[in-house]
C-alpha cells in the first residue's frame, strides 16, 4: 500500500500545478496559500529537479479518514485499537526503491520560510532500534541538509532520543532508515503517541489492514517502508553535533536554535521516477498529523469522568496544539469542569480549553464563541491553574523553566437556570423549503 496508490485514490482532489516552480520560497507559498481545507497540491515542474513534489496529503480530516477507509465517528476508534493491538507487518526482500543518486543534493528539498536556516526534509519518517534489538521506534522528525551527505536532526526528549542515548551508552552511532514519500496511515502511525517499546510501523499495518510491507535495508541495520518513494540509509552521530535552525515549528514561529545530532548518509534510493513529499511547517497536514492522535487521548480521559464525549478538537488557532474544544453531554454541573481537568492531563501541552455542549459545534469557532457568550460566567465557570509544565513550544511560556499557566473554560449550560433561557431558537422545516434551498444553492 503506497502513497501512489493513495493518491490515485483521491485523483479528484489532486491540483496539478504545470508552471515551474522553485524550491525555495515558491512552493511553499503555494501551498501556504491552499492550506485550509486545500488539495493535495502536485508540482510538476520544479525549477532545477526531474522530480515532481507533491504537498499538503493529509491536509483534511476527510482525507485522513479516507486513507483508514473509516467514517470521521470511526476515526478515534480505529487509532485506538491500532495503538492496542499492533500487528507485525510482512518481510518482503525487495524494496521499490531501487533507483540511487549520488547525494542528497540531487533531491527537491524545500526551503519553507525567509529565515529558515536552510532547506528542510519535514515528511521524514525515522526508523531506529535499540542496540540489543529488542525495542524499535518509528517516528517523524525535522532534517536540515547540511551538505550532500550530512543531515541535522532535531530530536525531541522522546523514544528515539532515549535510542540514541542508549546507542551513545554503548559507544555506537545510531542506525537509522529515513522514509519519505509513504501511505498516511504510516505518517499518523509515527506520529501517535503510543508506548515506548511500540513498533509504529505494526500500528500502520493494523490502520492498513496487513497491507504493509517491510524491506531490509543495505547498509544499516534498519527497516523501511517497501513502497516509500525515496529511502535514505543513515547513521546519527553520538559525538558529532551541529547547530540546528532556526526553523518555524507548528506555532508558526521559529523554534530556538540548539545543538543537535548529526546523520551521515551512506545510501540514498528512491522509485523511478519518484515523487517527493513535502509538508508544510506549521500548515494543516503538520497540525493535524501531530494534533490529531492526542485529540483521541483527550476523548479518552475526559470519557472516563463524564457520560459522553461528542467531538473533541485541538484547534487550527491554537496550532492544533495548545487549544482544545471538547463537546459533552453532562449529568450534573461540575462534569464541565471535571472535564477540562482530565483533558489537561490527558494533554500535557494543552494551554486553554473550552467544554461545551452537544449542541454546540467544536469545528466552528463562531458557535463555540457563542456557547461562552451566553453559557459562561468568569466567576463561577473559569478554571486557572498556575505553574504548571506547559509546551515548549508556547512563546510565552517561562522559557527556563517551561512554567505556564493554563485556563479552562466551562462553557456548557447550567442546571441549576432554567433550560429555556439557553435553547437556541429553531426554524420550522418542511420538504417544500428545503427542496427550494436546495435549489437555490445550485444557482449561488
């Protein structure tokens, strides 16, 4: 199961951009320009490169659920039980990237922003596994090229920097597969938020239904996806490092400039005429791949300490990251609050919060603004907490110690008023009106 086959699939919402374009600035401004809601933007002619570049895959919730082939109710619900039962995927001895290039010059990398500190891989999905072979990791990292063998990789304090500190320990660099070009379902595999000790490539094959193959690879000791379009073979460094960004992370803003490990790439392989994926930081695809496998913890915690969860979700002006809205069906006042509790723990990032009710649409920002204008009183509904971890990735945060302080918002309607004076008042309907809306809809 490959992303052509994927894109295939979803041809119909394929943008097929024939101009020539450049690599630095020109198509990340297109695909800024097409970032919400926008199609998979295909670039056929880029300036310098054989290679097409395609963009912004899973940049709509549809598209994500269309790659799991489940209904958005569903989408919770199937990543879950991928995160439970892990399936082994399938050894085959061939991979389709059989092509080489010379060096990592020879392929399209974006640079993104104006002070960027130089081109990006940002679909990099990393392979790696413990010196003693028993825990394997896969997960989606940042890469600066720095010349046309050596990357620069950011390693958040997670599973394969604790790889790497293990790898250190032993007096070893670190093995490596670099991946891009592959199925969503691998993208939001390495992406979730599962256990230490979790191979993210058996959650893929349990979202794929057993669809996915593996392939050794040559030069390291490391697996890849068979069907990705371009395969690097790479060793992380545990002496060298280098000063990696500034880079603009998924706020937005430019993440600080620290050190970081250095790759060296001993193989670079890809399909035939293979076509490189780019996504864009700080674009829907970024908010969503990263936002949406803890929009399912959240829906987890909170229903545990409330009867029902309707919709959860980490929004688009929160980066997909410090800023949730959460729709409930309360039994008694209080479950708003104890929600907002949970979904914090749930989400340590997690800044700011609003609970509302079922009736109330978490996608659409002006109803969820509406819930608090009419259901919400400061004095008796605010939850503040005070130092507290936040995200690193929040600017106003206490950038020594990370320190911020987080709000809660309990917007549902109160028991304790009359349920009348929060009724949203209703129009009528009948078979004769909707089939002239549905008229005049053609014609608007």
């Amino acid at each position: 199961m490959s992303l052509r086959e994927f894109l295939k699939q979803t041809e119909k919402e394929v943008l097929h951009v024939k101009d020539e374009v450049s690599t630095k600035f020109e198509i990340s401004f297109i695909m800024k320009k097409f970032d919400v809601n926008g199609p998979i933007l295909l670039f056929e002619k880029v300036k310098g490169y054989q290679t097409k570049v395609v963009a912004n895959v899973c940049g709509t919730r549809e598209r994500i659920c269309s790659a799991l082939n489940v209904n958005s109710k569903a989408l919770y619900k199937r990543l879950t039980e991928a995160w439970q039962k892990p399936k082994k995927p399938k050894i085959v001895r061939d991979s389709v990237a059989k092509e080489t290039v010379e060096n990592l010059s020879k392929i399209p990398v974006l640079t993104h922003f104006e002070k960027d500190a130089g081109p990006y891989i940002t679909s990099a999905v990393v392979y790696a596994r413990s010196t003693d072979g028993k825990v394997e990791n896969v997960s989606v990292h940042r890469l600066q090229v720095l010349d046309k063998k050596h990357l620069a990789i950011r390693l958040v304090p997670r599973h394969l920097f604790k790889l790497w500190q293990m790898a250190k320990e032993s007096g070893k660099d670190l093995d490596v597969s670099i991946s891009v070009g592959v199925h969503p379902a691998v993208m939001l595999a390495a992406s979730s938020p599962v256990s230490f000790g979790v191979n993210e490539f058996e959650v893929a094959n349990a979202l794929m239904n057993n669809r996915l193959s593996l392939v050794e690879c040559e030069h390291v000791n490391a697996y890849a996806p068979a069907d990705a379009e371009l395969i690097l073979e790479g060793r992380i460094s545990t002496t060298k490092e280098f000063a990696e960004g500034p880079f603009v992370d998924i706020t937005g803003t430019y993440d600080v400039v620290r050190k970081q490990p250095i790759i060296e790439i001993v193989s670079v392989m890809h399909k035939k005429d293979y076509v490189y994926e780019a996504l864009l930081p700080s674009g829907a695809e970024h908010r969503l791949l990263m936002g949406l496998p803890h929009e399912v913890l959240i829906w987890d915690a909170v229903s545990k300490v409330v009867p029902k969860v309707c919709a959860v979700n980490l929004t688009a002006g929160g980066s997909g990251w410090l800023h949730a809205t959460i729709a409930i069906e309360k039994q008694l006042d209080g479950d708003g609050k104890n929600a907002l509790l949970a979904a914090f723990a749930a989400h340590p990032s997690l800044k700011h919060a609003v609970v509302v009710d079922s009736d109330i649409d978490v996608f659409n920002i002006a109803d969820v603004e509406w819930a608090i204008a009419t259901r919400f009183q400061a004095s008796e509904d605010l939850v503040v907490i005070n130092n507290v971890r936040g995200s690193t990735l929040d600017s106003s945060a206490n950038q020594e110690t990370g320190l911020t302080t987080k709000m809660g918002v309990d917007a549902t309607r109160p028991f304790a008023k009359p349920k009348e004076k929060f009724e949203r008042a209703k129009i009528p309907s009948s078979k004769r009106a909707e089939m002239l809306i549905y008229k005049l809809a053609g014609k608007w």
